[in-house]
C-alpha cells in the first residue's frame, strides 16, 4: 500500500468515516500517518430502528471511542445545531472556505470526500464544496494543491438514480478489518443487525466483493478524482 503521510476525511455525518475508509484510516494510522476527521454534522437525534433519541453528547461520546480505536483527530464543525440532513441549506461558498482552510492548514497528501452520485443531500454537498475546494491551483499561489483525491464509497449507494462511479482505486484492508467492523460497533447509535446496511454482515459483504476486485480477502474501494504520480 501506498505511504500517506498525512489524510484529510470529509465526513457528513459521524459513522460515514468508517463505513467508507474505516480500513484504509486505520492502516495509515498504524504505519505512523496522520489522518484528520472533518464531521460537518453531529446532532443528537430520533433515528430509524432505535426507541428513543440519542443525545448529541452520546454522539461525542461515541466518536471519542471511534477516534481511538482508528487513530485520528477530529473536528465537530457544526454540533448540535440541528442541521443533520440539512447541510445543503448552508451557503456552498461557506463550505468550500472551510475546506480549503483545512488544506492549507493540514496539506493532506489524500483527500477523501463522500461519493458526489449519494442520494443523501448532506453527502452531496459535503462533496461538491469538497472538490471545488481541492481545485488545481499550485501552491506558488499560496494554496495546498491535496495530489490524491479520491471519493470513499458505501453499500447505501447502491440505491442511485444513475450510473454508479468506477472504482479505480483499492486498499487491502485484509489485516483491518475487524478493527472497523469494532468502530461500527462503537457507534452504538447507528451500529444495525441484518440486513441494514450499516450492519457487520453488510459491511464485511462489500468489503469481501471489493477484495475479490484485487485478489485480496478484504478491500475498501475509491473513485479517483487526481492522483499525482
């Protein structure tokens, strides 16, 4: 696997990190990387198949857990604020700034943002201000050009009004696993049983199929936006 040395994750909401590059970010971790968690949304909230709401400090609570288990820092930008599912009321410029500003703070040399082909409006506008902020201007200008940016992926987007995006780019997460199906577990409020897709048999079934792409038992898999070689 390629070294990164340091990733920056867009992540919309608090599980979208693990259910897409949960693997790759452990990997990184452990090979002595950096990897920073931008999450745009952390709400306390009703949620489908739980009786009662979960608290935003269970949320904080949970990511806590996650955070040292993968091994990375995190920022909350918009804590219970109640914009869950509403991210794409926000001004696109607003979010394109505090992206670009996370670049050049961080200089990632990967950046992974949500799939842009996502049903779920906040996943698209975390990635079209994700990647209008990762535009191509170099850094004599005074801005972080990020070489690799890639799109992680979920098994929710199966479910898409159009043709789904190649993946073009896989991580063996053979060794890994089990320490990303032990975040998901984390996330008690979002972790499901069969069949949902945010469940461990879900998961494990994408990360087997992605795998058989590479030869590999267990894969995560990513649309490539740039690569620098």
């Amino acid at each position: 696997m390629r070294n990164f040395h340091s990733v920056l994750v867009l992540s919309p909401h608090a599980d979208d990190e693990v259910l897409g590059c949960g693997g790759l970010l452990s990997s990184v971790s452990a090979a002595g990387g950096e990897v920073h968690v931008v999450y745009l949304s952390v709400d306390g909230m009703a949620h489908y198949g739980l009786d009662e709401p979960v608290t935003y400090q269970a949320r904080l609570d949970e990511i806590e857990q996650v955070s040292a288990l993968l091994g990375f820092g995190y920022t909350v930008v918009h804590g219970d604020r109640q914009l869950n599912e509403r991210l794409d009321t926000l001004p696109r410029r607003e979010l394109v700034d505090l992206f670009q500003e996370q670049m050049d703070r961080l200089r990632p040399d990967l950046l992974l943002l949500p799939s842009g082909r996502d049903y779920d409006q906040d996943h698209a506008a975390t990635f079209a201000a994700g990647f209008a902020a990762a535009r191509p201007i170099g850094s004599q200008f005074g801005k972080w050009l990020v070489p690799h940016v890639m799109s992680y992926e979920s098994s929710k987007i199966q479910w898409a009004s159009e043709p789904l995006p190649l993946s073009t780019a896989y991580a063996d997460i053979t060794g890994r696993l089990d320490t990303k199906l032990a975040a998901i577990r984390a996330y008690r409020s979002q972790h499901r049983p069969a069949p949902h897709i945010r469940s461990e048999e879900s998961i494990a079934a994408l990360a087997t199929l992605r795998g058989a792409a590479i030869g590999v038992r267990h894969a995560e898999a990513f649309e490539v936006h740039r690569t620098v070689l």
